[in-house]
C-alpha cells in the first residue's frame, strides 16, 4: 500500500471515530433545549467550595448536561450548598444557603432569569411557588419565611415561625414549616419540633402542631387531604430513630405514625396517594390506605450514600441520586419500575452530592 494510501485511510477512521454519538454526552457548548421528558438534579457541593451545580438528564436518551447553567450563563456559579430546587412551568428555582441567594433560570436553556440576594445573617433553606410572581423561603437562621415578589424583586412579607425552618409547602392559601429546631443545637427552644401554619394573606401563623424532635420534611396530598412530616429525632439521643408523621390536612389532627431512620425524598403519587421515601439505604413504599409497606429498592454498596430519590410515573422510572463518599462526583441510578419490582436500568455521572431531584414530563 503505498504511502498516499495509507494517510487516505488513517484520515477515514478518524473521521469515523471522531463522529461516533457518545449515548451518555456532556457537551457544554450546546444546552439541551428539551422542555419535556427531563430531569434536573440539584448537587449541592461541598460547604466553602461553591460547587453546587444543577444536572439535566433527558428520560428518552439518557443524555445528561452537567453544570447545565454554566452553558449560556459563562462564569457564573450557582453558589455554595444549593439546598432545594423547584419549578414551575418553563422556569426553575435554585436556594444556594451559604451564598443567600435565589436564583431562577429558564428550564430550557438554563439562561438567567433572575437573582435575589439576602442580607446580614440570612440562610436561606427551601422554597415554595405560591404563583407565577410570588415564593416563599424559609430562613434557618432568623427562624421566618419570606414572602418574595420575584417581578419587583421585594420581600413582601417577613413571618416569624418557630425556630430553624427547614421545609415549607403552600397549599390552599397556607403555608405549612417544619420548624427544626437544628438538631440538638435548639431543641429546648420554644417551637422546636412543630409545625407552623401560616396564613398567607394574613401574615402570621394561625396553628402550630407539635410533630416530634427535628422535623425536617413536609409532603402534601391535597386530593386525600394527608400531610406527612418526617422527622430525624436528635443526634444526641442514640438509640432513638426518626419517622413520619401523617396528619389530617382538614382538621390538624394527628392520624398516625411511622418510625424509620431518617426519612428523606418523601414523594406522593398523585394516582394511588402510595407515598414514596428513601430511609435505611432503601427506597420505600407506603400505602396508607391499607398500611401496606413495601421495600422496592435495596442499596447494594453500603459504603455509599443514597441521597435522593424521585419516581417518573410516566415513564415508570425510580430515580437515586447516590452521593457516594460526599466528597467526589455523584451519580443519578435510574430503575425500570412496575409499581411492586424496580430493576437496574443504567446510571449516569452527575455533580457532588445530588440532593434533590425534580423531574418534568
């Protein structure tokens, strides 16, 4: 073969080889413009590191854009420890804490919408979406929730709850917090382990339930009229275990109790009303209705820690986001599931410590 032959051939693989699809690709170029059929994983990052990012992972391809907001958005950075995630209709929110600040971008592209930034001792913990102009954030540190008007980019309303607010959840014109109480930190405070219910347009809390010790979490069932609030119990208090707690959303009234080690991710299938939960290193399902418990998903590597999880009714797919060691790179594991049996299906890379996954169909 002589010589020119040779180069002719060795430029073809090349080329073959250069334009081969990478079924699994991370380019940062081109944001992936899908507007359904997706999820976003918030990672949170390491505290003091400003590495939260936010991941967008395609459900029919299985392509995933991480940094997604880096894309159109050149040098800027979510913040540190992004602490939850929402949306509503083409326009995501993101709570970084460490930095005070609220973001909001286009779930198309992730272009920059809009920026909100605290002041003094702020933290700001979780969110809410009452409408299209109007959030709520809770605030760990100066124990209230924030009534945000994102069109004038002003705090409408400042309400006192109990101490360290960690979730919050509006529904039919009331705010529902779960006031923490931050562990064993201020356990003993006044408020601490309740939940505060707040009118919005009154301002001010009208009802406040006491829940258990750290309440963290809070799932609302509008159609069945179900609260849930799980709660972790104190770090102090070593053989004790954390829970859920449902209440009855028309009454307050305490209906019953489930005790699991640190219940997180609580997810209700609007469907069934089957609440969903990661706890033990297991994904769980609970059907109130008859009390029926079932054990879906086992973590088969203990060394590593499973994070979040978030079920694709549509799809049928049970999403893990496993954090790993919390230091390196996580991943997001997606089952094939069909409502009793979930199975492997593939696992993509994602950022450090995927902590909240939402999901739009």
């Amino acid at each position: 073969m002589n010589t020119n032959l040779k180069i002719y051939f060795l430029f073809l693989i090349l080329a073959i080889f250069s334009c081969r699809e990478n079924t699994n690709s991370n380019d940062i170029s081109i944001p992936d413009t899908t507007n359904s059929n997706f999820a976003l994983i918030l990672c949170e990052g390491l505290w003091g590191y400003n590495n939260s990012t936010v991941s967008k992972l395609n459900l029919i391809t299985f392509d995933v854009q991480n940094d997604f907001t880096s894309i159109v958005n050149k040098n800027f950075k979510i913040g540190d420890i992004g602490n939850d995630i929402a949306l509503k209709g083409d326009t995501f929110f993101v709570v970084a804490t460490t930095s005070k600040a609220l973001e909001y971008f286009d779930v198309r592209d992730g272009k920059l919408l809009g920026y909100f930034a605290f002041e003094g001792n702020s933290a700001p913990r979780h969110l809410a979406i009452i409408n299209d102009s109007i959030v709520v954030i809770t605030d760990l540190y100066k124990d209230c929730v924030y009534i945000l008007n994102i069109s004038s980019k002003k705090i409408e309303k400042t309400i006192l709850v109990g101490p360290a607010p960690e979730f919050v959840e509006y529904f039919n014109g009331q705010l529902y917090v779960a006031n923490s109480g931050y562990g064993d930190y201020r356990a003993s405070e006044p408020k601490a382990g309740t939940l505060s219910i707040v009118d919005v347009n009154a301002g001010k809390e009208v009802a406040n339930l006491f829940v258990a010790p750290n309440p963290i979490e809070i799932a609302i069932d509008g159609n069945r009229h179900r609260l849930f609030v799980s709660y972790n119990h104190l770090p102090s208090l070593k053989d004790s275990v954390g829970g859920i707690v449902l209440f009855d959303l028309l009454t307050l009234q305490r209906v019953k109790e489930w005790k699991f080690p640190f219940p997180r991710s609580l997810q209700i299938e609007n469907k069934t009303g089957k609440l969903f939960f990661l706890s033990g290193e297991r994904v769980w399902s609970l059907n109130v209705d008859n009390n029926e418990l079932e054990e879906l998903i086992v973590n088969p590597k203990r060394s590593e820690i499973w994070y979040s999880i978030c079920v694709d009714t549509k799809n049928k797919y049970i999403l893990v986001g496993n954090a790993k060691n919390y230091t390196v790179e996580g991943e997001v594991i997606i089952f094939d599931w069909n409502d009793k049996n979930a199975t492997f299906k593939r696992k993509v890379t994602v950022g450090v410590n995927p902590s909240q996954i939402l999901i739009k169909n």
